[in-house]
C-alpha cells in the first residue's frame, strides 16, 4: 500500500502539511528569537519613578555588564555555577539509575514481570507539573514534614533543608531526578530494544558475563541514545528554573540556588522591567547551551568509533 | 492508587501553602450576603448643620445607591484587581450598580509581578483603548501606591467629587496622595497592627489572658524582652518569626530608605535587626519567615508560638490553622507600639470614561455607613470610617469568637491616631525593602551567612528590581 502512494508524487502535500508548523514557529519562535538578540543591544525597560518605557541603542554594554567581574564577583558565572552543580547532582545519578533499570528491565535473562506497571509508575513524576512537584517536596522538607519527622525520630533534631546550602541544592536536585528519571529509563529501553537480540545470545553462547555484555556491546552501541539523552538534559538542566524558583522559602540562600533563567525572570519581571538586560543574558545562554551540547556531542560521539576501531584491531 | 495519593499530598502541600496568603485577604472569611438589601439612607438628608462638609458626608452617604445621573457615563465599568474580596464585597455590601452600567472585573493574579506588569502596559495604552476597555478603578497596595499616586497615569479624585471625609483615617488619605499633594485614590479599610497573643500561652507565662494586662505587660521592647525569657523558661516561643516586628519598626522610622539616590539602611532597620538576631540567639524566636507552613503549624493545638503581629485581615484570612484548631484560644492587645501593615486602595485611573461612577464608588466604599458596616461585620475588616468603628467599639455586646469574644474593633479603634504616614519616606520600591530586605536577613538570623553576605544577596536583588538606578555600598 505504501509503495503505491508513494509512486504517485503526493510531495506539495508534505510541503502544505508541515506549513502550519512553520507558521507557528516563525510567530512564536523565530521572531521573538531574533527580536531577542536585537533587544539585547539596547537599554530597554520601564522607569517606575517617571512612570515612562524607555530604549536606548547601547552597543555591547549590556554584555560587558554581564561578564565583567565587579568587586571580584561576577553573578553571571556564580548563577552559572549554581545550575551546573545543581544539574550534575540530579542528570549524573539519573543517567547512572536509568541505565541500570533500563538494563534490568530489558534483561532476556531476567524477564521482570509486570514491566508495563514498573514502566508506568516510574514515568508517573513526569506526568505532574513541575511546581506542583516541588510544592509537594517543600512540604515533605519542611521542618514539620514527614522527612524531618524522621530525622528528629532518630538524630533527636531537625535538618532545615531549604535554608542550608546544599540542602537546598540536593533536594532540588532531587526533585529533578525523580521528575525525569522514568523518563529516561524508557528513552533508553527504546535503545536497548533497538540493539540486534541476536549480538546478546552469541554473547551468551560465548559465555560473556552480565557485566561483559553491558560494557562491550550494550553500552558501545546504545551510545547514540545516550548522547541524545545527555544533550537533551544539559539543555533542560540549563534552563532549569520551575523547581529551584518553586522550591525557594524565603530563608533559602538566594545566592546558592538561584540559576540563570531565575536571575533572567528577575530581571524582567522587577520593577524596571529590563529587557535590554535580559535580552543580553538570553543570548548568553544560548550561546553557553550550544558550546556546551557541542562539547558533550564531541567527547561521546567518538567513542563508539574508537570501540570500532578497537573491534577491527582484533 | 499512587497517583492518587500523590495527589492528596500535593492537595496539602498546596493547602500548606496557601497559610500564606496575600495581603488584603483571601476568600476564606465566613461572610454571609449583606443583610441590608435596601440601602435607603433617607435620615441623613435630613442634617442641616452649616458646616459645608457635613453636608457634603451626608451627601456622600447616599453614595452606593444608584441614584446619580448616568448621562455621558462609559457602559462598561472596569476595575483592576489582583483577588476577588473588592468583587465580593461590591456584589454583596448592597451597592447598587446604576441602570445601564456594568462593572467589568479584571482579575490578574499577584504572583510574579505579574498584576503590576499588565497594569503597567494597560495604563500606558489607556489613551489608545477602546472606550469600554479603559481602566477606571485599579486596586494597588501600600507598599507600591507611590509608583501610581505619583504618576500621571492617575487623577485628582476631588475633582470628581470624592473628598477626604473626616470620617476616615489620615493616614490611609497621604497614602493615596501624591508628592505633590494631589488626592488620587481611597481606601475602604484602615489597618493598624495588633499584638495577637495565645490566651492559654498567656495564662501560664503571665498568669492571666486579660488583654489590658497582658498589653500591660509588654507596654515597651524591654519589657516584651523579659515576657520572652519567661516564656523561654516555661518552654514556649515568643515568636515563630524573628520578621514579625519588622513592619512595627519600618512603618514607624523617620527616616527613608533611600536619600540622594543611595540605598542605605536606617536606624529604625538596624533597630530591628539587632532585636530579631537577640530572639533568635536568646530561643526567644524560630527563624521562619511570616508565611511559612512552620508558622502555621506553631498555631495548632499543641503550639508553643505565644503571640504574632498584624492587623485584622491577618488574624481573620491568613491565620487558618488557628481559625480551624485553635479559635477563641486568641487575644489582641496594641503591643510595644503602633503601626500600620498592607492594605489596598482604589486608584482612579486617567482617561476613564465614568467619572461620576469613580466618585459614587469610591464615596460609597468610605461614606455609605451602610456598606461599611459589611465591611467591618461581614468582610470582617477594619473599615476606614470612623463614625461605623465607633459604634461597633460602644458595642458592649460585639466580638469575634475567634479572639474569645474580645472586640477587636475597640482596640484597633484606640491605635489608629498612633499611625504614621510620611510620603517622603516612601518610594517606588517599597516592596523590596519590605519584603526582600527583611526576608534575605533570614539567612543572617539563621546563622547561615554572615551579615555582609546577606546584605550583598539583598543588593543584588536591589539592583534586579531598580536596573541598578538606586545605588547602594
């Protein structure tokens, strides 16, 4: 049946299909995108006093403000700082996490039972909004929730979570790993499934180990996924801003947990409204997500033909 | 089923955090529709006296009434507002809506700026909009009406027939003035702040819950000191917030935050920050901001938060697990000293289509003894008319059974000459330093930061709401 449709050039209805898509994206994407890097030359904003918008051509300044370090600090980088901990404490252990349940669940040998269930209630958290997620862990963290009745059960006294430091960071991060966890064992259990059955039995009938297969064929060929997968979550993990703004009570460390789109939304959202502003840290942090998904594109990418070559060296 | 538990946790989380609800109330209150469905107010046409004022109030009582000529008037009414209480009690205090005139609600929530910033647009385009859509009233809160009774973007409200009625309070008055001494607004409550204490804390710290004793008691901060220590030793807390006497302290400095263009704090700050930081390492106090669900729970039965600070809209919306687990355990007293928290006016926008409307409205919601007398019995506020608070003060039959059948309205009543506003004082950005200055010293109050590290977390947050136009060290 395909194969007759296909004979017939039906190629201009493809191209009306997807037009909608493109309308869409130019309106609500592309052209607030470039009027995005055109602002961010501009001092633009409100002045509350005066009660008057204003904009004013200013070059790069907006940019030099933003990277120039004032008094030896510089928020830009210390936001920056503060979302990549915050990534890397919950993207490391989830990747780690879902890639043993992927492997666990997709076992020939082990034929778990009940996967659709498992399948479901690990992808549930991500069916939640994210701000409902978080208000929920507030209270599980708060100095009256159930975590610290715990705790007080045990050590005697309660942890403030929230207004520590790293407490803070953790249980934000531990939001984000359980909100996306499911989400990735199933991305990878789509990898795995993909990999040839017939590689994991002559493995088998070689005798290969649990450990063997997964470090010489499941890992190497499942690399694609994973670098779709670990993109994929640098990219969110950069533009992290639902939980950590949810998840911050006013004794929080405004310092340590605030991450670039939360000192973005600050910016826009004051008083004085600056959009120039915003605009400049915007384009920053397109640019630090393309240099950095680059990087991680180019560290992994290559090494499954290293493996390749490794393989024909044999 | 676990979703289903997931959601009756994130349903109390939720609840939770609703304990902090907005200023100026929640929807909470236990009012009923106004009794007074017919809002005649035919005895006060009858007053003759010569003083042209009072003939002007009882004029204005008649307000709210729907009697005044509508010819040249907008049909469409709008009004600007960030929660429902000023619908509610507009639908239900008995104000009548003239023949051929509907009122258009616009309610944007106040969460992330994001009332302000739609107002903000909206006012700037009020000339362009079409007739029906421009804005007539707009509801602002104390500690942003400056940025509006300065602007242009409001309008004199006397010429439109609104007058500062002696029947209210001064102070809500120079607060919808501008610098330059133009009336732009008015507001339907007054609100002063009140010491509000457990009566069963009380009783076993001081030995009695009698409200003249108690506030004798804790007449000044010296002596409120030494309750605390007593009420350490008896294993209560003071308070569950070391920012409950921020506002006490603020509201009455005489000195601004800002002079010359520079951010600097001022005595009656450091004032407080050395007394919070005393509470705090004395045990005399926890160390949650006033919203936290920590707070809340300090109110539940088994609660050792012997006393919290604010005015009627606090104790009667934003007081929910002691509303639920612990009423009639509660008293007010004045405290170590008088002072105003929140509170929300109605500003009359430039451009608006229905003048005489603004004024029926805004003499209506000060004026009609009527419709404040729902105000302070239904809506349970402390209405800004002084004629209605004196008779329910006088009333020896009147109280709240949450406050144990204590007439909130006498001692309120008694602290509101003590109130003070000064518009130098205050800017544009009074939002910030009441609310982000105090809540970022948390961290230096907690022990987690050090005083300058609190401080620079407050700066760069002065410096995000002002685009670095307020400088600061």
């Amino acid at each position: 049946m395909n194969k007759k449709h296909k004979s017939i050039s039906y190629a201009k209805w493809g191209y009306i299909f997807i037009i909608p898509f493109f309308v869409v994206y130019i309106i609500f994407s592309l052209i607030p995108t470039l009027s995005t890097f055109y602002y961010s030359f501009f001092n633009k904003g409100f002045d509350p006093v005066s009660f008057e918008e204003y904009e004013k051509f200013v070059g790069f300044d907006n940019y030099v403000k933003l990277l120039s370090f004032e008094g030896g600090t510089n928020r830009f980088f210390s936001y920056f700082g503060n979302t990549m901990i915050m990534w890397v404490l919950g993207a490391v252990p989830q990747l780690l996490f879902s890639l043993l349940l992927a492997v666990i669940f997709t076992s020939a040998r082990l034929r778990i039972k009940g996967q659709r269930f498992f399948k479901t209630v690990i992808y549930m958290p991500n069916l939640i909004m994210a701000a409902s997620y978080a208000l929920l862990f507030i209270g599980l963290f708060s100095d009256v929730g159930p975590i610290n009745v715990l705790i007080k059960a045990i050590s005697g006294d309660t942890f403030r979570f929230l207004a520590d430091p790293w407490g803070a960071r953790g249980v934000i991060a531990f939001v984000n790993f359980i909100m996306w966890f499911g989400n990735t064992t199933i991305l990878l259990m789509a990898g795995i499934m993909g990999i040839d059955q017939s590689l994991f039995e002559a493995a088998q009938i070689d005798g290969a180990s649990g450990m063997q297969v997964f470090t010489k064929i499941t890992l190497p060929l499942l690399m694609p996924i994973l670098v779709y997968v670990a993109i994929t979550s640098l990219i969110g993990g950069l533009q992290m801003f639902d939980v950590p703004q949810i998840m911050r009570v006013s004794d929080t460390p405004t310092q340590d947990t605030t991450t670039m789109i939360m000192w973005l939304n600050n910016l826009i959202t004051g008083a004085s409204r600056q959009y120039g502003m915003g605009g400049a840290m915007s384009v920053l942090i397109f640019a630090v997500t393309g240099g950095l998904s680059f990087l991680v594109f180019k560290t992994m990418v290559t090494s499954p033909d290293k493996v390749k070559s490794k393989k024909k060296a044999k | 089923m676990k979703k289903r538990i997931l959601a009756a946790l994130v349903a109390s989380a939720a609840v939770l955090s609703l304990a902090g609800c907005n200023k100026g109330g929640s929807s909470s209150s236990n009012s009923t529709t106004s009794s007074s469905g017919n809002t005649s107010t035919d005895a006060s046409t009858s007053s003759t006296t010569s003083e042209p004022t009072v003939d002007a109030y009882a004029e204005a009582q008649k307000a709210g009434t729907g009697v005044f000529d509508t010819a040249g008037e907008g049909k469409v009414f709008n009004i600007w507002c960030w929660n429902g209480d000023f619908k509610k009690y507009v639908e239900n205090s008995g104000y009548k809506v003239p023949d051929g005139i509907t009122i258009k609600w616009n309610e944007i929530p106040n969460e992330g700026g994001a009332y302000q910033k739609q107002l903000d647009a909206a006012l700037l385009k009020q000339a362009d909009a079409p007739a029906d859509e421009k804005i007539d009233i707009f509801l602002a809160e104390a500690d942003y009406i400056l940025k509006y009774s300065n602007a242009k973007v409001t309008q004199d409200v006397k010429k439109l027939g609104v007058e500062q009625w002696a029947t209210g309070y001064d102070y809500t008055y120079k607060a919808a003035t501008s610098a330059d001494g133009v009336l732009k607004g008015v507001s339907w409550q007054c609100n002063p702040s009140a010491f509000i204490y457990r009566r069963s804390i009380a009783r076993d710290v001081l030995g009695t819950d009698d409200p003249d004793k108690v506030q004798e008691a804790i007449a000044t901060w010296d002596k409120l000191d030494e309750v605390a220590q007593k009420a350490k030793d008896k294993g209560y807390i003071m308070f569950a917030s070391p920012l409950e006497t921020y506002r006490t302290f603020a509201n009455n400095s005489k000195v601004s935050y800002v002079n010359n263009g520079k951010f600097a704090t001022h005595d009656a700050f450091n004032q407080w920050l050395d007394q919070a930081k005393k509470y705090v390492d004395n045990g005399w106090s926890l160390t949650y901001d006033l919203w936290a669900a920590e707070k809340a729970a300090q109110m539940d039965v088994d609660g050792k938060m012997m006393a919290c600070i604010g005015p009627a809209w606090y104790f009667n919306f934003c007081m929910g697990t002691a509303q639920d687990k612990t009423p009639g355990d509660w008293a007010i007293c004045k405290g170590p000293q008088a002072h105003f928290w929140g509170g929300t006016w109605l500003l009359a926008a430039e451009g608006s289509d229905n003048p005489k409307m603004i004024a029926d409205l805004m003499n209506a919601f000060t004026a009609n003894e009527q419709i404040m007398e729902y105000i302070l019995k239904d809506a349970n506020e402390f209405p800004n008319n002084k004629n209605v608070v004196k008779k329910y003060a006088e009333d020896p039959n009147f109280g709240l059974a949450f406050l144990g059948g204590q007439n909130h309205i006498k001692v309120l009543g008694d602290m509101t000459d003590d109130i003070v506003w000064d518009t130098a004082l205050h800017t544009v950005y009074d939002q910030t330093f009441n609310e982000d200055l105090p809540n970022n010293m948390l961290t230096y109050l907690n022990g987690t930061k050090s005083k300058e590290d609190a401080m620079k977390a407050f700066y760069d947050k002065l410096d995000d709401v002002t685009g670095g136009s307020i400088a600061h060290d």
